[in-house]
C-alpha cells in the first residue's frame, strides 16, 4: 500500500466532515429551530429571539456574519489579482461570494425592538423571517461547501498536487491530450 493512499483518505474524510458541519450548521435554524418556533408561535419565538438574538447573539451574529463575508470578498480579490486563476479555485470562491445576497433575515430581527407586542406584527415579522432566514441558510451551507472546495483546490496547487478537475483543465488550457 502507498503511503499517499492514507492520507488522500484522511484528507477524504477531512473534507467530508467539514461539508457535513457546513450543510448542518447552515441549515440548523431553518430545518430544526424554525419549524418548532412555528408550533409554539410568533410570540414565543420573538421572546426568545429578545433575549437571544438581540442579546449576545447581536455582536456575535453580525461579527461572525460580516466578517466571514468580508473575508471571502478579500479572498475572492486575491485570487482575482493572482496571474494563475484556475477555475476549479475560482468558480466555488466566487460561489461563496455569492452570500452577500442574504441581507434580508437581520432587518427584520432588529425590528423585533421596535415592533412590542402587537400578535399581528409579530406574526409578519415571524414569517419574514422564516422565509429570509431559509434562504440565508441555504446560501450558507452552499457558500461553506463551496469554501471547502476552494480550499482543497488551492491547498492541492500551493503543496504541487494537481486534482482531476485541475489536471483536465491544464490539458484543456495546453490543447493536449
């Protein structure tokens, strides 16, 4: 047995659990949280989200959100700048870049100060939010997936390693075989 073989499967599995983390953790609130804030209501779900959100969770969110975005850009800007862009590094990087089109959910959360106790307000903002914070979630598991992808791609052109999607893009770029 080669000794790559064991690492190429440490790394397979690395990447998979990671994958695995990303898709669950992005879609924890939307598959899991959400649909049990629905059966307890609008108003049960704004006391907690009080408390929680718009607690701690309002310098944790937006500093974990902002700067994970922030950091994606400037990535996606240095790959931009770099004279060798393969695509198989390019097109998941750009993909995660994608996330800054889930800006809705937060508006809405903050509102939560403003609205008090009105059941009908509660209730939209409620259904807002849900609807938003599913896309935000679905765009965040595929942005996290799509890091990892980035990121074993580039990983394996910085360590010398070509992957196949690289391999055939050299072949395609040279016009050979």
């Amino acid at each position: 047995m080669r000794t790559e073989t064991p690492l190429r499967t440490s790394l397979f599995l690395i990447v998979a659990a990671l994958l695995l983390g990303s898709l669950a953790n992005g879609l924890t609130r939307t598959l899991v949280e959400m649909p049990a804030w629905r059966q307890l209501g609008a108003e049960a779900w704004a006391a907690f989200s009080r408390r929680a959100d718009l607690g701690n969770g309002e310098i944790m969110y937006p500093l974990a959100g902002i700067g994970q975005t922030v950091l994606i850009l400037a990535a996606a800007i240095a790959f931009r700048l770099s004279p060798r862009r393969p695509l198989s590094v390019g097109m998941p990087l750009y993909g995660a870049a994608l996330m800054l089109t889930t800006t809705q959910a937060a508006p809405i959360m903050l509102s939560l100060h403003r609205i008090g106790d009105d059941p009908a307000a509660l209730q939209q903002a409620f259904e807002g939010f849900y609807r938003w914070d599913s896309i935000r979630a679905v765009f965040g598991a595929l942005a996290g997936c799509a890091e990892i992808l980035a990121l074993v791609s580039l990983g394996s052109l910085a360590f010398g390693k070509k992957t196949p999607s690289q391999e055939q893009e050299t072949v395609a770029s040279s016009g050979r075989p």
